[in-house]
C-alpha cells in the first residue's frame, strides 16, 4: 500500500522540485532572452493581472495568465494562441521573479514543447537589466 503518497513516492518540496525541474532545461538571463526574442522565440508573460498594471509588460511580449497557459501554447489544442504554430518553438516563459515560470515550463515541455524554457529572475530581473518595459 502506497500510504496516500502518489506513486507511493514520498513527497518532495518545492526546493527540491524547482531544482528537479531546473535540470532538465537552459534556464536565460535577461540579456540572452532579449537576444532569444530578436532570433524569433515567443517570450509569454504569465503573471497576473495585478502585477502586469503595477509593473509594465515587455514589449511583444504574449500575455497568457498561468491557468490557461498549457491550452493557449499547445499546437495541437483546439484553444491555442495564433502564435503557438508548432512544437519546435523556442518559448521563454516569464513570471515575476523565475520560480512559477520554471513550473510552468516543465508542463510545457510534457505537452512535447521541447524548445522552453524561463528567465531567471522573471520581469524584476528583466527590468532590473534596462531592458525595454511598456507602462
């Protein structure tokens, strides 16, 4: 008997799970996601309403709130965004500050999006960087 655990496997932190999930994918800078975005990858802004208005958006940016992330990026979806045209697209995912992007990354990748990834550091390190922000 598995106890209640899943899987009858014990249970994991979140540290543990961020570092899991980190090792299985090239997390980018800030720098090297500008540079991603020029050489034609989708970066998706995943953060909530709340702190879109507060802080800005990166320009170009695609927004997709969390709860709907895997059903707009999904090719094969039938609620995908436009943008979402095939699974070899190079995708950086952006939250807040790079912790639920990471998640958010490995259930892309389960859907076959093998060319995800996230920014470290989120928009706070995006415009922390000088780079381009839309108020």
């Amino acid at each position: 008997m598995s106890g209640g655990r899943a899987g009858g496997r014990e249970p994991v932190g979140i540290d543990e799970l961020l570092e899991r999930v980190r090792a299985g994918f090239v997390r980018l800078g800030p720098a090297e996601a500008a540079a991603a975005r020029t050489a034609g990858a989708l970066l998706v802004d995943i953060r909530y309403a709340e702190l879109r208005n507060r802080d800005g958006l990166i320009p170009g940016a695609l927004v997709v709130e969390r709860n709907e992330l895997e059903w707009r990026l999904d090719p094969r979806g039938s609620h995908r965004a436009p943008e979402a045209v095939s699974h070899d697209l190079r995708i950086v995912v952006v939250c807040d500050e790079g912790y639920a992007s990471s998640l958010a990354v490995a259930s892309l990748r389960q859907l076959g999006l093998h060319r995800a990834t996230d920014l470290i550091g989120g928009f706070q390190a995006w415009r922390t960087a000088g780079l381009p922000v839309q108020t």
